[in-house]
C-alpha cells in the first residue's frame, strides 16, 4: 500500500534518491514470492503495520516536533547528503565566569555561529531587556544532541541565537517554528542553501511555520506544493524579526544604549570574556 511505501521510506532508508528504497521493496517482494511458491493462495497486501514482519525492527527513527514549548531549546533545519532534517538546539545556563561551552560535535564554522550570537545578544543587551553584564557570573552551554554526528555549517545562526535568548529571557520558544537563516553580528539575517531539502524534513517532522531569510523566497519554486499548502513561511532580514515570531510572547525591550567607544589598548589586550570549548 501506500502507506507502506511511505513508513518504508521514512524507517527503512536515508537517502536523497530512491535506490535502497528499491532494494526494501525488492525484499519484500522476494518474501511474498516465496510464499506464493509454498502455495499460499490468499492475496497478500503489504500494510504499515506489516512491514516490520519483512523487514525487522525499524532502521531510523524520525525527528518530530517537541511536544510542548521549551525554554532555551529551538528547532533549527539542517541539509544532510540524505536530504534534510530538523536540528534541536539546547541552551543551558549556569553560575560562571562568562564562559561560552560547545557540545554536539560542532565544527568550526557552527561554533563561530555560537560565538557571533553571543556577541550579537551582548551588543543589545539593553534592547533585550538584559543586563548589559549579565554574562560575567554565567556560563552559556549550547548543545546540539545526536553528539555522534558531525555538525556544520551557518545556517544555525537564527535558531541557536534564538535559543540563547529564549534561555536568558526564560521566554519559551514556540514548538511549532523552525528556522534557518545566518546571523551576523548586526543581527541580518543572511542567504543560506538547501531549502528543498530543509522545507521537506520540516514538513515531514510536523513543523507548521518556516522562518527563513527574505532573499531565499525564490527558492520555494522548488518545493513541491502539496509541501507549501501545508507550512506558512515568514521571510525575515533581521533578528530582531525572528524572535517577535519565534518566542511565545515578545521580550520586554528597553531604549537601545549608545555603547561606550572602547579604548585601542584594551581591544588589543583584553581576552574576549567567551571562549569556545
């Protein structure tokens, strides 16, 4: 049946084409055949529910939405060379000295996503309603489970910035949002690729709405329609954008403070207050 097709696809392979598909479906073929030469005569209809009989145990487990709104925990989409997937990223604070703390398997470039949303949430401390000191006594853990895959990339940004303002503000994030954009320092929300692939994975995990950089519109002449029927997209260009849409009610906002000019001799010798480790 269809259905088995479909719980094939999503428990048996990982994969961008169709080829171990194939193979899964020649299994079981194979099985019936056999049955069919014992001289069963009954029509057999593979279902859902049968599947596991011919195949075994599940091979994949797949990523669904969260089932309630999390404090410091967003849902970013990721690209994989088996197609798309949902990225849950986890943001824990604890009493410190300012230390910013990298699990998860990350690789350079996600950790200097981490590193510039720390540098961005500082920056508007004030017009996050935070203390402009309030990283000196903290330590700032990210974590992006599933530790034994590598992890890269900048497309992160949103959701891991997102997440450590969601911690801060101890304001939940909605968990039917994902997102993907890269953060610079001003807080623009930048261009990224794989959003076919991204926008499936969100669909199939049960997200409900996109958020995503306004100059990646165009790419949603790729994505098959009866995806886009299902999703509503929300086009982004700054931050600040991103966490009206993301967190269950908005940051209480205070006057943006003009930042004091520092001092060459102290930029040249003074160690930036995080360190990734």
């Amino acid at each position: 049946t269809d259905d088995a097709i479909q719980y094939i696809a999503q428990h048996y392979t990982r994969e961008a084409g169709v080829r171990n598909l194939e193979r899964k479906i020649a299994t079981i073929m194979r099985k019936v055949a056999k049955k069919v030469a014992e001289g069963q005569k009954e029509k057999i209809v593979i279902t859902a529910k049968e599947v596991a009989k011919y195949l075994g145990p599940i091979k994949f487990l797949s990523t669904l939405v969260e089932k309630k709104n999390e404090v410091g925990m967003s849902t970013g989409l990721a690209w994989t060379e088996a197609g798309g997937d949902i990225l849950f990223i986890e943001v824990a604070l604890m009493t410190g000295k300012g230390n910013l703390i990298l699990t998860g398997q990350l690789g350079d470039v996600m950790k200097e996503s981490c590193q510039a949303a720390m540098s961005y949430i500082r920056a508007r401390a004030a017009n996050l309603g935070l203390s402009e000191k309030f990283y000196q006594k903290i330590d700032v853990h990210v974590h992006v489970p599933e530790g034994s895959v590598p992890k890269d990339g900048p497309s992160a940004g949103t959701a891991i910035t997102t997440a450590i303002v969601s911690a801060l503000t101890k304001i939940p994030v909605q968990r039917t949002v994902g997102m993907t954009g890269e953060v610079t320092l001003r807080g623009r929300v930048l261009e990224i690729g794989g959003v076919k692939e991204k926008i499936i994975a969100a669909h199939r995990a049960g997200l409900k709405t996109i958020i995503m950089p306004k100059d990646n519109k165009k790419d949603l002449e790729d994505v098959p329609k009866e995806v886009l029927k299902d999703l509503a997209f929300k086009f982004v260009s700054h931050m600040d954008e991103v966490l009206d849409l993301a967190l269950v009610r908005p940051v209480k906002r205070k006057e943006e403070a003009i930042p004091q000019p520092i001092q060459q001799r102290q930029v040249l010798h003074a160690p930036h207050p995080f360190q990734a480790d």
